[in-house]
C-alpha cells in the first residue's frame, strides 16, 4: 500500500511539474513596468488583429520579406501601462530602446511569421519586432530602426 502511495505522489507531482512547465513555455513575451509584470502568451497575441506587410529583415538579405503579426502597440495596450519608451530584450540579451513616438508614427509589429513560416527560436523567433520599411523607405537601411528591429524578443520594459 505505501508503494502504490508514493507512485501516486510521483505522478501528481509529475503532473504538476509538466503542467507548470508547459504554462511556463507557452509565454512568448514578458512585459514589465514599475516593478510589475504581464506575460503575454501565443494564443493573447493570436487574437489580436494581424497585420501583413513586406519589409526589409536585418541580418537577413537584400529583399523584401512578407511579416505577419500583431501591432506591437496593441501588445503594450494590453497591459494597460503607459511610458514614453520601450527596452525590448532578445534571447541572447540584445537589448535595444525604442520611443512610444515610434508606436504611433508607424504600424510596427511583433511578427510570428515570415514568408508564411512561423518564427521559432532557429529562425530568429518566436518574435520579431518589425519595421514597415516598404512603405518607409525613410525607414530601409537606416541603422536607428534596423538595431531597433529585434528578433528573438522575449521581454519588453515600459519607461
């Protein structure tokens, strides 16, 4: 009896373990702000509107990519806070600033996908901070807006 008692606590502690786990894994982006936090998870990001355009992909070639994505200011009105810059952070600690101004001149979006592929970590995803540089051209091979353009982001910090 007590053998079945400790196989049963090994199994709902594996439950618990992998249930745990798989809700951890499913936040793409952390979003913070004054010592607050908001995780912002695939399917949050999936009901939002998507929005399509082709752009210019630094660290990628010369062309013209098609992107899809939710506008990145729509991921900030999600949390509700308010500042007048963004700290996005990728995976490998690549941190950039980028100005809310930015937000409102311009349909920048959190791509999930390029080329109709999902982004996944091998292929500088999940999320991509994106530029519409076609329709900027002001915006093509400037170095301000493509160091600003991050992939692999995992956190935002409002300011």
């Amino acid at each position: 009896m007590r053998a079945y008692g400790v196989r049963i606590a090994a199994a709902a502690f594996a439950v618990l373990f992998w249930g745990a786990f798989a809700q951890a894994s499913d936040i793409l982006l952390t979003v913070r702000n004054a010592g607050r936090e908001f995780s912002v998870t695939r399917e949050m990001l999936e009901k939002l509107p998507a929005r399509e355009f082709e752009a210019l992909l630094p660290g990628m070639d010369d062309r013209f990519h098609k992107v899809k994505g939710p506008l990145l200011r729509e991921i900030v009105a999600l949390t509700g806070w308010t500042g007048e810059s963004i700290s996005a952070v990728a995976i490998d600690k690549y941190e950039t600033e980028i100005p809310m101004a930015d937000l409102d001149r311009f349909d920048v979006i959190t791509a999930m996908e390029v080329d109709g592929k999902v982004l996944t970590v091998r292929n500088k995803g999940p999320l991509w901070i994106v530029y519409p540089t076609k329709d900027h051209p002001e915006l093509q091979l400037d170095p301000i807006y493509e160091g600003r353009s991050i992939w692999q982001l995992k956190e935002i910090e409002i300011k």
